[in-house]
C-alpha cells in the first residue's frame, strides 16, 4: 500500500514537473530584470556609484565648486597655505580660488594654454605654457617673470624635487630638462621618445617618465654633487605598456606605482613628397583634447607644411589602461577600457585609486579584486585633474567646459538611480517590483518609484511617481497599464552604518494579448516536397534537392534578449526546410509572428475557383510548411488559407487567431493527349504531324525518337510553347527503304508526360 502511495506521488510530481512549464508557457508575466553595470550604466545616477559587478550604492558627495569661465582646465594645485590653484585656457591663465565664485588671476600670457603648474617650497608658482613653451615663475608677491625656455613645442609636466630644483617634461623631441633656483637649466636626460609625456619621483628619488609613442615607464637616477645641478644616472624601463602615451604617473602613499596610459601605438607615418603642396588653411586658435594631451593650432595663413614624421593626430580613441607597479617592479594590470581614456589619477582619503576620464567625463575608483566603480560624472567631455585637498575632499578640474568640483568626504545626502526607459513593445499591465541587496537595501535604507507612459521618453503624460516601495520581496506598483514603464531607486540613509547596495531589480508585467499575423504564404513550383513529408509508402524514391522560395518576414519582430527581459521560455529558431523535386507533391510555406512570442498552431484549409466553402486540409501544425500529394485533388485551380491561433500559450477563450489566403495556383494530374500523329511520305521526305493537347495549363516541350534512337527536341509551329494545344510539324529526310517507327513524347508545365508513336513504310523508288 505504501509502495503504491509513494509510487503515485511520484507521478503526480512528475506530471506536475512536466505541466509546470506549460502553465508557465500560458501566463504571459514577463520579467524586466536589470542586473549588471551595461543595463543600470543607461540610467541616470545622481549621487549613486555603480560598480562593474552590476551592484550600484551611494557615491561620495559630489558638489559643484567654481565655474571659471574657461572652456579647458588642466592641472590644479595647492600652496602651502592650502589655497587651490587652477590652470588652464583657451588663453593661458592661472587662476586662484579664496572666494569660489570671484577667483583671482594671477597669471595669464599670450600662449593658448598653461598647462602644467607646480609650486616649490617657498610657494613660488611654476606655469608651464604651450605652444613654444616656456615656463613662467610667479612669486608669491605676484611677480612674473620668463624662468626658463627649454625651446621646445610642449610642456608636459612640471615637477620640483627635494632640493628645490624643477624638472620639465616636453615634446617634440622628448627631453627632460633639470633647472635650478636661478633659473639656469639643462639637458637632463634625453629620451629616444617623442614626448616625456608624465614626471613623477619615486620613494627613492628617482625620475620616472612616462613617455609616448611607445608608452614606456622610464626610472632615471638623480645624481647630486656639490652645489652642481642634478646629473642624470642609469636609466631603466620599468615597464612598457600596452598603449601609446602614459598620460599619468602617481607615487601611492602605499609604495606602489600608478601609470595611466592610453591610445593605440601605431607605427610611424612616412612624410609626403617634398614636390606636394598644401593650399593655405586658417585654423580656429582652439586647443584640442588629443591622445598627446593638448594639441595647440594656431591661426595661419601661410600654405601649411607637409606633416612631419610623427604628426600629432587629434585622437580620443584606442582605450586606457592602468598598471600598479610593486616597490620589487612587478607590474599588475588594474583597470582596461576600450572606450574611455585617463588623463588624471589620485588617491582618496581612504586609499582607493580615483582615475579621470574622458569621453563621459567620469570619475572611476578602482575597488581592487578586478572591481571597479562609476563614482561621478560631470558635464564636462575630460576630467583633466585629481587633486586632495583639506578635510578629506578630492578636487577635480575638467575640460570641454572647465569647471571645479569637490569629491567627498562622505557620502551624497540622497542618492538616485533613474533607470532608462523599458519598452514592453505591447500595451501591458504592470506587476510587483522586486529587488535584492545588502545593507539594508530590502528593509528601508532604499525606496522604489515606478511610473508608466505611452512615449518613449517620459514627459509630462506620464503618469505621476508611484510609490514609495519599500519591500524587496514585492509590491504590486500602482502605475497605470501602458507601453513604457521606469523604476528610480532612492537611497535615504547613507550615514549610519555600512552604505546599502543593489544587486539586481526586477518588474513584472503581463502584455495584452495581441493576434499573431501571418506575414507571407508562398506556394511552391508544383513537384516540389519539402523533407519530412515523404512519397507514398512502397514508392522507390532518390529525389534531386531544389533551392526552396522562402517567405518574407516583412512585419515580424524579436523578443528582446539579454538582461532586458526574461521569457519562462527559450527562444524559438525555424531551420529552414530542404526541398526535393517529387512528381505530384505541392508544398506551400509561410512565415508569422506573435508580438507576445506566444506558440503558434496552424490549420491549413482549401477550395477551388469558384467555390465559396474552405476545406480542411490539414490541422495542427506547428511548423510553417506542408506538402502533400496532389493525386488527391481533382485538377483545377485552388487557393489555400493558413490558419493561425495562439491557443498553445493563452487560456480558453482568450485566444486570438488570424488568416491569409494565398495566390491562385494550379493541380494538374492528367497527362496530356496526343492527337492527329500522321506520317506521310513526300519523296524523298517523310512528314510528321501531330497535336498535343493539355488539359490545364499550357504545353511545355515535345519530342521525337526515330527508331528507338535518341530523344530530339521539337518546337512547335511558330516556335513559342505557350497555349493548352500547340501543332507540331516536322520532316524527315533520307530514310533507307522499309518500315520504320517515329516516337512522340510530350509534357505540360505540371511535368505530365505521355507518348505515341506511328509506324510507316519507305517504299523503294522505281
């Protein structure tokens, strides 16, 4: 008895295993889920970091501080006596910032750009400016002078070491020059690069360079003797990266190295011929944003030169990396991107590497363990300068516009997530929202907001916010059914505790159920079958393969995949048919589609010209092709219906179905006739006549055999093979003296063949 219980609860579990997706198949709940960085990237965050391993929390504060009006930033300092200093352009200025919203301009020059700025000990402001460099000396009184002119075309970097010396990193000839307090400089260290691109000193010292075009991490070792300016050392390629240009180097307070490189190395461009002449061009004094930093044109009126060599291309492509470099040199591979480049890197007051990018203009931390996070995001194209500042804050400069921000400490007073807008393709009903976190997300840290729409892009007829939803396990939204729906997240307590975090947010829906439409019915060449619809049985059979004329999908859609929407079923994919040439089979195939993706059945109906009542031919089917054996049908003209019906996937009585009816086409089984076979002699000839006469549809070829020799073609009179009857003549010369037999053969359009033959005699002339 117990076996016969336990044996029967078996099967019933297994026939509800087997059920279960079926009942799922008939719901239509769909799911739209977002889960990684990709999907909740699309969304607008405000206060709110996303992290590549799709979680998303709140982000440290970050507030707007100053609005120089100067459309580039590139580098931001601090004095000694904690006053920030911005430089920048398009008109090379300096300025500094006591009150944020008046700051002061302590230095401006003719040149389009100051771009590099450093202070010494006795807070004297270096300015680096481009083009033909030069670098400016402003003490703290304000005075300015020329301090030193390296003669070259950029100035790159300004760095000042423990001895009160400058060092000045510039292109194009990539040399690094060491200039003392007087401002007498020289040749430090000349690179077999184009630009020393970055400076830095290492825990020992030692100059680092970051270099371009072949992205190399130079160590040269500073050698100090007597009162003499610094001498180079050995040199030494810590690293090469897999970029052009390193456009960043830090020293982290943790006695690691951090290179920021970006751009594809490409190889060297050949200069043109000397004979090729470049009409004059006047440039806009603009500078742009390049994979070499800044590129400076100037306003010209003279035929511009042929390109040199190694020309400066203005690039923003190629992607950045980011390497950490160990005290013992081993390098380790942080950050990649194929898109965003890095022009800027710091430390935050808690340790975590900040990287400034362009392209999005974003900040980036890097987490550590292969994670990363989107901390903040200006308005601006490049965030150009990661400098700490007092009380824990991070100050970043941009450009494309420039402008000052502060980054932390803390966390943003309220963060939100506004999700892009989700299409459901159909006008749907919306369900319980879910999602999942730590830290609180589930239990009131985090709230939810949904509203609902029938533009793509949400305007004021949307609905209004409903909500707040404050349960992670579900709550059934009270926004009105439409096409287009979007969920915002809102974190309200960020500074107690650990901060809370989102993993993954989910809203069901159920779409109305729409007809499914048959998009294209095409009925085959007759003698066509399609494979899986075999000849009768016992009929021996080896058919040729033919080409099949498949069905347009002029109106079908596919189901959104990836993290958008999730189905309780896979997707569906139609192999093609193979076709075979089979005497007597007609095959018809069509295409159709269901904006609810619901599973389709077929119904195949008939009639003749003529007729009003449609036949059934065949029913359930569930692939789009038929074939069967027209011996089963009269000859004549027919047209055929698909039927088709979601009934697998919808509940009785909310099934929807549709029809097409295809072209007029024809059933021909009888062979044609033969009439009128004469032979007569006409010495020294013979002439043959004869009719051939078909039943429906016109007559498609004819041929002879004399005397059982091969088969010869014939055309009829007047050459063309197109009416039901057609009259053939034809003349045959020479034929030796005796009886003889002439053989006809000929076929309709359908491949209907039959034959006749006449026998005569060849008298022998007296």
């Amino acid at each position: 008895m117990n076996r016969t219980i336990t044996l029967g609860c078996l099967l019933a579990c297994l026939l509800a295993a087997l059920l279960t997706p079926l009942l799922l198949y008939a719901e239509h709940t769909r799911f739209w889920r977002q889960t990684d960085y990709s999907e909740f990237d699309r969304g607008t965050a405000k206060g709110v970091a996303l992290r590549s391993d799709g979680k998303f929390m709140p982000a440290p504060k970050f507030t707007s501080f100053s609005d120089p009006d100067l459309a580039y930033l590139w580098a931001l300092r601090f004095d000694s006596t904690g006053r920030l200093y911005a430089a920048g352009g398009s008109v090379a200025k300096v300025l500094r910032f006591e009150n944020p919203a008046k700051p002061t301009t302590v230095f401006e020059s003719s040149e389009l750009a100051a771009q590099a700025i450093v202070f010494d000990a006795h807070d004297n402001l270096y300015v680096g400016t481009s083009p033909d460099g030069k670098v400016y000396k402003v003490t703290p009184g304000g005075q300015k002078s020329v301090f030193f002119e390296p003669k070259t075309k950029y100035i790159w970097a300004l760095v000042v070491d423990s001895q009160g010396n400058l060092f000045v990193g510039t292109g194009d000839k990539g040399e690094v020059f060491a200039v003392g307090a007087d401002g007498k400089g020289q040749l430090f260290y000349q690179s077999d690069e184009r630009h020393a691109r970055s400076l830095a000193f290492d825990t020992k010292g030692n100059l680092l360079i970051g270099t371009d075009p072949d992205g190399l991490i130079v160590r040269v070792e500073i050698l100090r003797k007597n009162a003499q300016a610094p001498q180079a050392g050995a040199s030494f390629v810590l690293y090469e990266t897999a970029k052009k240009e390193v456009t960043s180097l830090l020293a982290g307070a943790d006695g690691n190295l951090y290179a920021a490189a970006i751009g594809e190395k490409q190889r060297p461009v050949p200069p043109l011929p000397t004979a090729l002449s470049f009409p004059a061009q006047p440039t806009a004094p603009t500078p742009i944003i390049t994979s070499q930093g800044t590129t400076i044109t100037l306003q010209q009126t003279a035929p511009v030169q042929p390109p040199s060599p190694y020309p400066i291309l203005p690039s923003a492509s190629g992607g950045a990396e980011v390497v950490r470099i160990a005290p013992d040199g081993s390098p380790e591979t942080l950050w990649t991107s194929r898109d965003d480049l890095v022009f800027a890197m710091n430390q935050s007051a808690g340790g975590k590497l900040l990287l400034g990018t362009g392209g999005k203009g974003a900040i980036v931390q890097v987490d550590g363990d292969n994670l990363f996070s989107s901390v903040a995001k200006t308005a601006s194209g490049q965030v150009t300068s990661l400098v700490p500042g007092p009380g824990g804050k991070m100050y970043v400069a941009t450009a494309n516009p420039g402008k000052i921000f502060t980054l932390g400490p803390g966390y943003a007073s309220e963060g939100t997530l506004e999700s892009d807008t989700f299409d459901a393709r159909i006008f749907s009903h919306w369900g319980r929202l879910t999602w999942w976190g730590e830290n609180g997300a589930t239990a009131g840290k985090v709230t939810f907001y949904v509203r609902s729409g029938n533009t793509s892009t949400p305007d004021k007829n949307w609905s209004a916010w409903s909500g707040p939803y404050q349960s992670g396990s579900g709550e059934a939204v009270g926004c009105p059914p439409a096409r287009f729906a979007q969920w915002k997240a809102v974190f309200l307590d960020t500074d107690h505790g650990a901060a809370p975090s989102i993993s993954w947010v989910s809203l069901a829906y159920q779409p109305n159920n729409v007809a499914p439409v048959i998009d294209d019915v095409v009925i085959q060449d007759p003698g066509i079958r399609v494979q899986g619809f075999g000849p009768p049985a016992g009929t021996p059979s080896n058919p040729t393969p033919v080409q099949l004329r498949m069905p347009q999908h002029p109106g079908a859609t596919f189901p959104l995949v990836g993290g958008l929407e999730t189905f309780n079923k896979a997707a569906k994919v139609d192999v093609p048919p193979q076709g075979f040439a089979e005497r007597g089979f007609q095959s018809v195939l069509w295409s159709a589609h269901d904006d609810n993706d619901d599973d389709l059945l077929f119904s195949i109906y008939y009639r003749g010209e003529n007729e009003t009542n449609w036949r059934l031919l065949k029913d359930k089917l569930t692939q789009r092709f038929y074939s069967w054996d027209t011996a089963t049908l009269p000859d004549g003209a027919y047209y055929l219906k698909i039927f088709a019906s979601d009934s697998p996937s919808n509940p009785q009585g909310s099934a929807l179905s549709t029809d097409r009816t295809s072209d007029r086409f024809e059933i021909a089984n009888t062979p044609p006739r033969i009439e009128h076979l004469h032979a007569a002699q006409a010495s020294p000839a013979v002439h043959v006549t004869f009719d051939a006469i078909s039943s429906l549809g016109a007559i498609a070829r004819a041929q002879y055999s004399l005397d059982a020799a091969d088969w010869q073609v014939v055309f009829p009179v007047g050459l063309l093979s197109d009416a039901a009857q057609e009259k053939y003549e034809l003349q045959l010369d020479n034929l030796p003296p005796g009886e003889h037999t002439i053989s006809v053969q000929v076929s309709d359009r359908y491949d209907n063949t039959t034959s006749a033959k006449v026998t005569f005699t060849i008298h022998p002339s007296k």
